[in-house]
C-alpha cells in the first residue's frame, strides 16, 4: 500500500485552487440514470470515490465519456443490480436506488460499504421509498425495490436530518406522479447543487436549501450541462491548514459563504481571514487559541472537518473541547494523533483536547477518510518525518494533495508500494 512520507515544520504559503465537490459529484453522477438525453458535467474531481461511481454507471449501462475534468454520460441503464463488487468501496452508491427506481420500476442494489465512522443505516432511504409508494425488501444483503405503477408523491416527514436521504428521496420523487414534501430536509450546498442540476434537467424542484423541499413530478428529464460545486470540505481543509503551519494560503475557485461556520472558529482562534466572491485568503501568525466546537449539519460545524480541526486544537495554546453529533464512531484518528503525543481525552461523544506547543513524528495509519488528512495537517505541523500508511482513504477524497500542499512550501513524498 502507498505511503505519504511528510517532513514537517514548514510554513505553507501560496494559492491553491480549490477541486470539484465530491459530495456534489456523486450524486449528480447518479443523477445521469434519470436522464433521457445526455448529462454533462464540469469541474468533476478525479477521485477514487468519483472513478467508483462512474464505473458504477457504467456497469449499469449507461456511457460516459470523460476529457478532463468534464464527463459526459448518455444512455439507458440495461442492469438494474448493483452487486456488492460494484458498491462495497462507498456508501454513497445507495444514490442509485431512487434514479433507477423512478425511472425503470425497479432496482436491486447491494448494502453498500465506505468509511467505518459509524452505522449510517440506510433505513432512512428505504423507508423514503416505502412512503413514496415503492415494495423494498432486504435479503441477503441486498435492497430490493419496485414499484408496478410509478412512484407517487408523498409528504415525507425525515426523523433527522440525512443528506444521502434528502437526495435519493429529490431524485426518486422528481418522476414521482404528484407532488412531494420533504419535511426537515437536509440543506447542504451538495443538496442545493443537485437540486439545480435536476432542475437543469426539468424537474421542478424548489426550497432546496431549505428544510422543506417541495418536488412537482414530472414525465421524464432531459439532456443539460451542469457545473459540480467547489469542495467546501477540501478548501475547509487547506483553511485548517494555513492555521496550523501559521502560515498564509488564498483559495480559489469556491465560495467562502458555504464554510461560514469553520471561518467564523478559525477567526476566534486568532487567524485573519480575508474573502471575495470566489476566493478566501486565510493567515497566521501564532499558535491557534483554543476553541470548543460541536458538529451540526449545516450550516453548522462540519462533521468532516471535525477530525482536521482536532488537528489544529492539538497544538493550541490551550485546552478545548470537540463535541461530534452527527456520526458516533468518528473519534477514530485519537489514538492515531496521540502517537504523535497529542493529550486527547475522549469523554463518550466529546473529546478535551490539550493543546502542545509541537507534537512528534510517529508511524501513524489512516482509518477513514477525514482521518487521513487529519494526520497529514498534524504531521504538516511536526518538525520532522511522519510516515502515514494506508492513504488509499485519503485518494477517496482529495484529488493531488501532496502537489498542492507541496507548491505552497510542504514536503511530502508518497511511497508507492
């Protein structure tokens, strides 16, 4: 398996030009099921995650054609069975279940793998098209659904707030006959983005962006060109970054109002941010001052800037404490950062962090994907060389780190092996 070698200590400095939103490109790429014509898509991120749900579709049926950072998809799916070979890398490939139930009736699609930060059951989801009118049954760790005559609206009250929910329920309903109501939706930016790109496509979809979305079905979705947002989690990530290394990075290409909450912390812990329309400039100068955060969805604390920000309190002057709401398994980096003898305590769903003024470099190993990065910002942050194994979580999610970090002063190297 690949390493990352980071020898660390070095102020980042530079611009670094922020990627296609993962959490956005998935489920537009889920999206093209649903499209009668061809859906292309720009600004799409080259990831492991991205690779995996293309050859998804693929194997679905449809054809995309890729050049760049662009993909254009077009076809009819002729397989409507997404086996565990297909969908155990990520969860996210629970986003077929509605597009191809909407569109062909029916669907048989494998429990899907990722990132073991917690349960994240997919009830939510199958109950979402229960409501809507659909038969599921689970067995043998397959999700079977159909549904003879069409999906119908419904008013669909969510127990909690699920993003993945959210938009299998937008995609399944947007050829629902009649309307539906989604009740506590989630309102990410992905969820914004994706609701524009069915949009784009006919649906009609309105109050995305909103707990309460509302989606008037319609007959059938065509061809449209869409532009995949900015990663609000990578450039979250490098503003995480440039704080931790005291140091002074501008990223473009994103919008700074989707990571307010993140700036809003980042400032009290002392950093300088400057924004524009489509750019944020973050500087620092002095150890961080210790700030307690608790995750939320949004426009809440990030859940998957948890584990960075974790990161930056390790080193603060100071003690703080890290609350996670969201998943219930997502402290899994502690042991990891503490072999870099960061002082953590984890207290049920809250971790006291007490800040160092530097950590040690240590052999740590990536567990999931957020925690990977977490230990590539601490080691950026440790004078001397850090060796992280099992970085194939980081390639899930982040596309040319180490080229970026690297042209802003860092001085990773990767292993391949």
């Amino acid at each position: 398996m690949d390493k990352l070698v980071i020898d660390g200590g070095h102020r980042l400095s530079g611009t670094i030009k922020v990627s296609g939103a993962k959490n956005a490109a998935l489920p537009l790429i889920a999206s093209s099921l649903m499209c009668g014509g061809t859906l292309r898509l720009t600004n799409v991120p080259w990831l492991a995650d991205t690779l995996s749900m293309i050859t998804l579709v693929k194997h679905l049926g449809v054809q995309p054609q890729i050049k760049g950072d662009e993909i254009s998809i077009t076809g009819e799916a002729n397989v409507l069975d997404a086996p565990y070979e297909q969908v155990r890398k990520m969860r996210a490939s629970i986003l077929v279940l509605g597009p191809l139930l909407a569109r062909y009736g029916r669907v048989k699609v494998s429990l899907p793998g990722g990132c073991a930060i917690g349960t994240r059951p997919v009830d939510l989801h199958i109950w979402a098209m229960q409501q809507l009118g659909a038969i599921v049954e689970v067995a043998d760790g397959y999700i079977e659904a159909r549904c003879r005559r069409g999906l119908i609206g419904a008013k669909i009250v969510f127990p909690f707030v699920s993003v993945g929910a959210t938009e299998n329920t937008m995609m399944a309903a947007a050829l629902a006959t009649g309307i539906t109501q989604i009740i506590n939706a989630a309102r990410e930016p992905e969820v914004v983005d994706l609701g524009n790109c069915l949009n784009a496509m006919g649906a009609k979809i309105s109050g995305h962006g909103t707990d309460n979305i509302v989606i008037e079905g319609v007959k059938n979705l065509s061809s449209a060109n869409h532009h995949v947002i900015a990663d609000r989690i990578e450039a979250g990530t490098f503003a995480i970054a440039a704080a931790i290394t005291q140091g002074d990075l501008t990223l473009t290409n994103m919008d700074p109002v989707y990571l307010d909450a993140l700036f809003a912390v980042l400032e009290r812990t002392g950093a300088t941010i400057q924004m524009g329309e489509n750019w944020v400039r973050v500087l620092s100068s002095s150890r961080s001052k210790p700030i307690d955060i608790a995750t939320q969805p949004y426009p809440g604390f990030p859940t998957d800037l948890q584990a960075q920000y974790m990161s930056l309190m390790a080193v603060a002057d100071g003690s703080s404490k890290i609350s996670e709401t969201i998943f219930e398994n997502r402290f899994m980096h502690v042991p990891e950062l503490m072999r870099m003898s960061s002082d953590i305590q984890i207290d049920g769903r809250s971790c006291i962090v007490h800040g160092k003024a530097s950590l040690k470099p240590a052999p740590v190993m990536a567990t999931d994907l957020r925690a990977s990065v977490c230990l590539v910002l601490a080691a950026l942050a440790t004078k001397g060389k850090t060796t992280i194994s099992r970085i194939y979580h980081l390639d899930r999610g982040y596309a040319n780190l180490e080229e970026k970090l690297n042209k802003c002063g860092a001085k990773i190297q990767r292993q391949i092996g």
